[in-house]
C-alpha cells in the first residue's frame, strides 16, 4: 500500500481566518485550542455600544471624535450651532494631537492617555485583558486606563465576562488552566471524538465518528451503526489509507477508543507509531 503525503496548505485554505495556526515570531506555529473572543462576540459587544440608547459618559461620541480630530488639526475650522462649539471648546481645552492621533490631556493622577474612538473599544479591551492572562474586570480596567482614555469598567466587566477562555476555565480554581496545544505540521496531531446520533439516527446508523487534524482543522465525518472498537478501528484505517498516518491520534476516555483501534496500528506498523493520548478534559474538537 502506498501513502502519498496531502497537501499541507489546501485544508487550510477553507479555514475561519480566526481559527487559523498563529505563526510567532520565535517561528514556532501555535494552533489556538480556544478563540477567546470570537467574531459573534466582537458583533455583540459592538451591537451593544453602538446602540442609541447606550451611554457612555467618558468616550467622544464618533461625531464628536471626528470633530474634535478636525478642530485641532485646524483650529481655523468654525464651529457650526451650540452643540459643535462646545466640542470645539472641549477639543481645546482637554484634548491634543500628537502625531496625528488624538490624546486626552494629562489630568489629575492621569498622565496623557489616547482617546479611544467607539470603533477601537473592542480591540483594545481584548488586547489588554489577553496581554494580562485573562484576568478580571478589575485589573483589565487598570490594564486599559492606563494608557487609554473612554472605556468603562463596565465595559472591561463586559468583556471578562464573555471571553470564552475565561468561561471554560470558570469553575476550575485551583485546577490548571487549559493549555493551547502546539502543532507544527497537518497529520501531527489527530483528535477523534464519537458523537451521539441515536436521538435522531439515520436508519441504523446511530453515531458519527468525527476525526480532526489539529493543524489544519481539516474535518472528517463516518456514520457507524454502533460505537463498538471494531466499526471505529474499520474508520480510522480508511483514514489513515486516504490521507496520512497521525504522529498522535487523541481521543476522548472512551474504552471505544482503546484496544482494537490501538492494535489496528500496531498492525500497520508504519514507523511512526502513534501516541495515545485519552483527554480526561471535555471534548476539545
Ligand atoms: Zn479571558
């Protein structure tokens, strides 16, 4: 039986850009386990600040940023009614341009901060709260004010609160944290899971064996009719014939996964046998 080695860049071409590998700059490709902040978050939060009713008391309004932005890069600029000459007042009074960005003046304990603009409130929260390990709304609030004026505690509270990491490890005091997986290559690491369809089977075909490549998230699906060793040792030989033996094939604690899959392998006795690894987490495909 010959194997041919897949392609490494077509699964990926598919991807979410989100949940793409992260290429550092030590050169080393880490594949996120968790997306902390994904985009349905980043729509929901936006949603939330940009809606008419929202107030935020320290951040420009856009009109006002922008406004603002224009009267110190032209203090000639006239102001226009009541409401646009008490920006440009305010513009001149508590805000400055430095090199083309627009700060809020030093103040109080306060030194020089930036002026956040609404569209940026995300990215900079989420920058601050991953940048300190994902800790509360507390200190991502001191983590943002320090350099960075017109974001709320409650916004921070907002985030914290949302960020996927930090919900999966909620509940997990004193236990440690889940770790990213590093992967440099497809077929290094293969997770298996086996997903239960007898609430809705397809005539006799009653679970979905799901088998991932964790670097490329490329995803396969087999109906079986029951999660006996045999059906899914019979699966993952059909894989492992279309595509590429795993260097690590990782599984749920299943006794399903044990045992035949396992001598299946030995069987095939290519060179580079695969590790076992049984997650005693929650599933993580
Ligand atoms: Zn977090």
């Amino acid at each position: 039986m010959s194997l041919s080695k897949p392609s490494r860049e077509s699964p990926r071409e598919s991807l979410d850009p989100e949940d793409r590998p992260i290429t550092l700059p030590t050169g080393e490709i880490v594949v996120p386990v968790v997306n902390s902040f994904p985009s349905l978050i980043r729509v929901a939060f936006m949603d939330m600040i940009q809606a008419d009713d929202y107030v935020s008391k320290d951040r420009l309004a856009p009109d006002q940023w922008a406004r603002t932005h224009v009267f110190l890069d032209n203090p000639k600029t006239k102001a226009i009614g009541q409401r646009d000459r008490n920006t440009k007042s305010f513009a001149q009074s508590r805000y400055e341009l430095v090199q083309n960005r627009l700060y809020r003046q030093a103040s109080g304990k306060h030194p020089r901060r930036y002026a956040v603009p609404q569209n940026e409130v995300f990215e900079i929260i989420k920058a601050a709260h991953l940048k300190i390990g994902h800790a509360g709304r507390d200190k991502t609030f001191m983590e943002v004010s320090a350099s960075n004026h017109g974001i709320s505690q409650t916004e921070c509270e907002w985030m914290a609160t949302h960020c996927k990491f930090c919900t999966l490890n909620r509940g997990r005091e004193g236990k440690r944290p889940l770790e990213p997986i590093t992967v440099s290559r497809v077929w290094e690491r293969i997770q298996t899971d086996l997903i239960d369809m007898r609430h809705t089977p397809d005539g006799r075909y009653a679970w979905i064996l799901h088998i991932k490549d964790h670097y490329s998230k490329y995803t396969q699906l087999y109906a079986l009719k029951g999660k006996d060793s045999e059906g899914i040792a019979e699966c993952l030989a059909m894989f492992i014939m279309a595509f590429y033996p795993p260097e690590i094939l990782q599984c749920d604690n299943g006794k399903e996964f044990k045992g035949r899959c396992f001598i299946y392998f030995l069987i095939l006795g290519h060179a580079s046998q695969p590790s076992l690894y049984y997650l005693t987490l929650a599933n993580s495909i």
